[in-house]
C-alpha cells in the first residue's frame, strides 16, 4: 500500500504510549493500534485532527505517500 502510517515514530518522538494517545484522543485501543500497523482502511479527519492535537505534530507527519512500480 502506498500510504504509510507514521503514527508509531511520532509517538516514539513524544515518548507518548499508545494507552496516553488512546485516553488523550479518545479511541478504543484496538482502533488505534489498527490504525498504528497500517491495517485501517481510512481514518476520519476528526480523529487525525485529534491525533495531530495530542502529539502536536501535522498531517504529513503521520501519513506518508510513496510511489511504488
């Protein structure tokens, strides 16, 4: 898949766990890990913008592009 999710190495950069973001954002934990892995389908932009919120970071530091042949 051509969009890679960033979401483990802002987490590691904040020192924050994924029970903090979990609580801070508030998700489920199993939601956010499926969303940590790269196995979600979509995301919905409130939960990025809460995301992005409680880590103090962008968008594109968490969503990454890459073009693949």
């Amino acid at each position: 898949m051509p969009i890679i999710v960033n979401l483990d190495v802002m987490m590691a950069r904040r020192k924050m766990s994924l029970n903090e973001l979990s609580e801070k954002v508030d998700i489920t934990l199993s939601n956010l890990s499926i969303l940590k892995t790269g196995k979600a389908k979509a995301v919905r932009f409130s939960t990025l913008e809460a995301i992005c919120k409680a880590l103090d970071c962008q968008p594109a530091d968490i969503l990454e592009y890459r073009h693949t042949i």
